[in-house]
C-alpha cells in the first residue's frame, strides 16, 4: 500500500478514519493484498439513520471493500452506502498523513460525489 506525492514519506491509508460530520468512525486495513475498511463506531444519528434504511447494526459493516492500488497515493474499490444499501464504484486518495478523500460514483463514474476523511 503506497503512500502518495502529497502525502509525507511512509504515510499510509491504514489507520482509523473520521468521516467529515464525526458520525462514524472506520479502521481501514489491508485484507490480503486489498485495502478495506469496517465502521467501528457510529454516532447516535448514524445509527438512527442506518436503523431507517433498514440497517440494524453499523458497527462492524465493512464500508471499504476490494481496494486495489491504482496509482501513487490512489485505490479504486466499492463503498458501501448504509443508508442506500447498495456498494458503488469509489476511489480512495490519499491526500497527507492525516487526510484521505473518499469518492463514490454512480454510471460508470460519470457521477461522483467525495469526502474528506481525517485520521483519528
């Protein structure tokens, strides 16, 4: 798992994740020669949210699945979205030690929409 141009030396995507409200938390790790990642925490919203769309539980969801490496600081994967219950084509990027943007798209990656994750 490589680190990116604008990432420092040695930094990595693995680590515990905080997604941009601080509703949940993910631990991404490599899965064999993949990068995935599980919720390990989940605030009361997210929760209720997830309850909602017919998710019992988010702790343990695995959110980042089957990444691979697609370049320097980059993985292509699926995320999965609780609240639609469906995975999606996503890219991770890894934007410095402490910041990694999350991309999911619809049709094919014409449509896209990104977050900013920051380590915890």
């Amino acid at each position: 798992l490589a680190g990116s141009a604008h990432a420092a030396p040695g930094a990595t995507p693995i680590g515990l994740w905080q997604n941009p409200k601080g509703t949940i938390a993910v631990q991404t790790q490599a899965c064999g020669p993949l990068l995935c990642g599980h919720i390990v925490w989940a605030g009361p919203q997210a929760i209720a949210d997830a309850r909602a769309a017919g998710v019992p539980s988010l702790v343990g969801i695995e959110l980042l699945s089957d990444y691979r490496a697609s370049g320097t600081g980059r993985w292509t994967g699926k995320v999965y979205i609780p609240d639609v219950g469906h995975r999606f084509y996503s890219t991770i990027e890894l934007r410095n030690a402490n910041s990694l943007r999350i991309s999911g798209c619809i049709l094919g990656g014409l449509i896209c929409k990104h977050q900013d994750w920051t380590r915890r």
